[in-house]
C-alpha cells in the first residue's frame, strides 16, 4: 500500500466498491494534476467540453445536461468565458436565454487539454493490455450506468 492510501483490512480490500473507489481517486487525480497544467479545472473542462459538443446551448440546458446547479453553472459559464474560452449571447429562440457557444480559443485549449485527460488516463490504465483496458471500460459502463 502507498502512504496516501489509507489502511483498509483484506476483507474489504477485496471488495468492488472498495476497489472502485481506489481506482477513481487515482484516476481523479491523475487527470486533474494533467488539467492544472493548462490552468484548468476539472468542471471547467466538463463544461467546456459539453459546450463543445452541444454546439450553441442554453445555460440552462447546459446545466440540467451536465447536472450542475444553476448556481455553480453561472459561475462556472462566467469564468470559461472571462478565459475567452466560451461566448454568451442571447439566445435568439429566446432572448431572456443566453445561448452558450465555444471559441477558437476554447477548441484550442480543448484539444490540449483531451490529450492531457487521454494521456492521465494511460497513466491510469498503463499496467493493462489494450484488451484488458476495453473490457474495464466495458464492465465499468455496466457498473456505472446498469440500464443502458
């Protein structure tokens, strides 16, 4: 056992959830020190990276689809945005919205910084073989989302 993790007895070292656990406080922190290197933090990048692929998208929608209270979307929106990262406007469907949109800015820093998640998530997964790396994927979606 490393220093950092704390003493659990065999029993319940033994258990998924457990295990779990372990694995994705690692993995949480393998990407956000790989995030921190480019100035960004973990939500930020989340959100960025919906805005991204949402295209044009209300801050609200934005919100319910990445389940950020309303609140913390707001600030999260605002610092992307005074990073020149994102674009508000309003919403021409609806002008009291502000439609949320990525800049050139925003793509760029995407793009280094998906290959800083991708590069954090080797690192994670770097004593598996390719094929063992696909079926944790795998499993851990059956895990993570059962109904689908």
């Amino acid at each position: 056992m490393s220093d950092d993790t704390p003493y659990a007895p065999s029993r319940i070292r033994a258990l998924p959830s457990w295990l779990l656990g372990r694995a994705a406080a690692r993995g949480h922190r393998l990407v956000a020190d790989a995030l921190a290197t480019e100035g960004m933090r973990m939500m930020h990048h989340a959100v960025l990276s919906a805005v991204d692929e949402l295209g044009p998208v209300s801050q609200a929608e934005l919100g319910r689809t990445v389940g950020i209270d309303p609140k913390d979307m707001v600030t999260l929106v605002n610092d992307l945005q005074k990073d020149g990262l994102v674009t508000r406007t309003p919403d021409p469907k609806d002008r009291r919205k502000n439609a949320v949109e990525i800049s050139t800015a925003g793509r760029q820093r995407l793009r280094r910084t998906q290959q800083l998640g991708d590069q954090a998530n080797a690192e994670l997964t770097a004593s598996l073989t390719p094929d063992e790396r696909a079926q944790l994927i795998t499993l851990l979606g059956k895990i993570a989302v059962p109904d689908r």
